[in-house]
C-alpha cells in the first residue's frame, strides 16, 4: 500500500477539529492512504511515508464540491448575455434556444462539452461536480444527456423538469405525465438525484411536487431550482419533501426562511435542508444577490455552487462564486469557503468530502498563496497551484 504525506502546509483548511469554522491548523501534514486521509496532525510529527508532497508553507484546502451545474448542451447564448448587459431581463427563455442545439447534436459532441468543463474545474480545484441533465427534454434525449454527464460525475440530477418544451407548450399536463413515466424510467439508471425549475414560466408548485414525488419513489434524492426570478412556494415544497438543498433562494419570504431553518438537526450542525446560493447568475444576468445573512443568522446551512451553464451562468470557478459571495452578498471569507467545500458535500448529503479528516476521501487544492482568505482578496487570479482526488494529481 502506497502512501503519501502533504506537508510543510502553512495553513490547512480540515473543515474539522481546529481553529475557528475551519479548523484551521498550521504548519500541519496530511498522509493519504488508498486515496483517503488517514491522518492530520503537525507537520514535525508526521509519520513517514513512500512519497512526499511538499506544499512550501501554502495553503491546503478540501477541494471545491459544486453541488450544482448544467454542463450537458450544445451552443452557446454569448449573445444573449450581450443583449442582458444592454439592459434585457433574463426569463429562462432562452433555455429553450439551448434545448434545439442539444438535440441536435452528436452523443460526441456534448460528450466533448462535458468533458471540457469538468476538466476546466478540476483544474480550478473543483474536485466533485454534480452535473444535471436538462437541455433534451425529450424520452432519449434526457437518457442520453445522463448517460454522458453519468461518464463524469457519480452527482448526476435528472432534471426533465427545466421548461416545457415548445412542442408540450399548449399541454404542460402531458409534459408532467411523459417526465413522471417514460422519462423518469429512462433516467433513473443513470441518476441519483431528481430537480424541477419550480418558477413562473417553467412548472407551478403542483407539477413540481408530483415530479419530485415521482423521482423521489423511483429511490431518486430531491432538490430543486426554487425562488430564483421572484417569490414561490418553491422553497418550502423542497422542505417538504426533504430537498437535499433548495437552489437560488434569491426571492424568499420570512416563512421560507422558517422552514429551512425548521430542518436544523437540532445539534447544532446546522439544517438537513442546504439553501445553495449561486451568486454567478445574478452576476450574469444582473440580478440582486441573495440575502446569505438573513439564511446564516436564521443557522440555516448555506452552500456556494456555479450553477454553470450557457444561459444564466456561463462560469466553472468556484473561486469566482467565493469572492462574489464575500463582497457581494456579506458572507466572511471563512463562511464563504466552507459554503464551498463542506457545504457543497452537505448539499449532496455527503460526509466524505468537502473536509480534510481522516476517513475523507483524499481531495484537496494547493493553494499559491498562504491563506484561504486570498481566494476572496485576490479575485479573478488562478490560485489553485496543485488538485488531487481520491490521493492522485489528475
Ligand atoms: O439554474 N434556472 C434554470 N436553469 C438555469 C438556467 C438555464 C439557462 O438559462 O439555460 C439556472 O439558472
Ligand atoms: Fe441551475
């Protein structure tokens, strides 16, 4: 059995046992066992190993888990974004424009795109991605978009539930009917979570809880695009059904806010329903940000993702959504980068990522600065000098 010691780790973020809400500790050492981390400790006392990693005094964190992303489509809509910055709204309208090039393109053609941008993240420290499908909308179109994103990711969300495609425009029932029979049978062999687009133009909350109730007995998990363009029922049907996480929370109400924070543990580990704010799409398409206080000082648990995609969101960087969220939308630069790893794992009810403890999966980033604050103080710069996963350099 191989082994492999990080050390000389100046400031090592565990999201564990350590200083302050990220563990912190100094001067520490990591040994990675069978691509798990097996222990952490002070790096003067650390046990020998076959290989050495020396981080020179850096930054160590868990890698970045983005627990949202739509990277099965073809195209791209920069025009679209062109005509927003111009001072258009965004309507979700577009998707529809996504949805065209997707089916027409080859199995090989969005096997290349998902391929591309989960490379792109990887190498900008992201080192677990949920992926959804989304842009087929069709029987084989969704079953493949999952077959694909499943080749990428094990977090892999069915989400035939984006908009009503033109042609069920006049029926949207018969559109429920198709995700919650033939759809969802073509799409739970390759999924592990269920996501509706609860929002005006896209499915009302009654379509939405019978297309999650559906995915959720076909042994799928729930989460959904809630609140995002205005005020909705989305939120509290994902507590209802007890939504891994509710995505966007952009417009909520003081009740939505009760009924996350109504999901706490009740041990202080915060809510068993994660709000993930994905503050790169109200930068791009000019929206006001989510109110992360009011969710953090209600003690519900926050996670930052990308929400990548061609239309509202077209970025991979976690790095991006971190410094967004501290400048933007008042999270502390420590709130913010464990919304990004240990939150992200939350949002996916994972305990074996997004920290640096042993028995965690060995996924971690170098950074090339000597504190996780530079993430947030040095915004637009490419800081993740090394990634690993599951104990290997990809
Ligand atoms: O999460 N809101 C719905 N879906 C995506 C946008 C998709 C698109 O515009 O293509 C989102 O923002
Ligand atoms: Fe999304």
């Amino acid at each position: 059995m191989s082994s492999l010691l990080v050390d000389n780790i100046g400031e090592l973020v565990t999201n564990g046992a350590g200083e302050g809400p990220l563990g912190i500790r100094r001067n520490a050492a990591v040994l990675v066992e069978e691509g798990l981390v097996v222990w952490v400790g002070p790096s003067a006392y650390a046990p020998a190993a076959d290989r050495r990693l020396d981080a020179g005094g850096a930054a160590v964190l868990p890698g970045f888990v983005d627990s949202h992303a739509h990277l099965v489509f073809a195209g791209d809509r920069a025009a679209e974004f062109a005509a927003r910055m111009a001072g258009q709204p965004y309507t979700g309208g577009g998707i529809r424009t996504t949805v065209g090039a997707t089916r027409a393109a080859t199995d090989n053609e969005l096997r290349a795109t998902v391929r591309r941008l989960r490379g792109e993240a990887l190498r900008q420290g992201t080192t677990t991605m949920e992926i959804k499908s989304g842009y087929g909308l069709t029987v084989a179109d969704e079953a493949r978009s999952l077959r694909i994103a499943a080749e990428s990711s094990t977090e892999t969300t069915f989400l035939g539930a984006h908009v009503v495609p033109a042609e069920y425009a006049d029926r949207p029932d018969d559109y429920v009917s198709l995700v919650c029979g033939p759809m969802l049978a073509a799409a739970t062999p390759y999924a592990k979570w269920v996501d509706v687009f609860c929002e005006r133009g896209a499915f009302d909350v009654d379509h939405a809880r019978a297309i999650l109730a559906c995915g959720q007995a076909a042994g799928l998990g729930v989460r959904i695009h809630a609140n995002q363009l205005g005020p909705g029922a989305g939120v509290r049907l994902g507590v209802e059904l007890d939504a891994a996480s509710v995505d966007h929370c952009t417009h909520l109400s003081d009740a939505d806010v009760d009924a996350l924070a109504g999901t706490a543990h009740g041990d202080g580990s915060g809510t068993r329903t994660v709000a993930t704010l994905l503050p790169g799409a109200e930068f791009s398409t000019r929206s006001p940000y989510p109110d992360a206080r009011r969710l953090l000082d209600a003690g519900v648990t926050v996670a930052l993702a990308t929400d990548c995609n061609p239309g509202s969101s077209y970025t991979s960087s976690m790095s991006f959504c971190v410094a967004l969220a501290v400048r933007e939308m008042r999270m502390t630069p420590a709130e913010a980068v464990w919304a990004a790893t240990a939150g992200g794992a939350r949002a996916l009810r994972r305990d074996d990522i997004g920290v640096l403890t042993p028995g965690a999966r060995a996924d971690l980033v170098v950074l090339d600065a000597p504190s996780y604050l530079h993430l947030a103080y040095r915004p637009g710069v490419p800081l993740i000098r090394q990634v690993m996963r599951n104990g290997v350099t990809p």
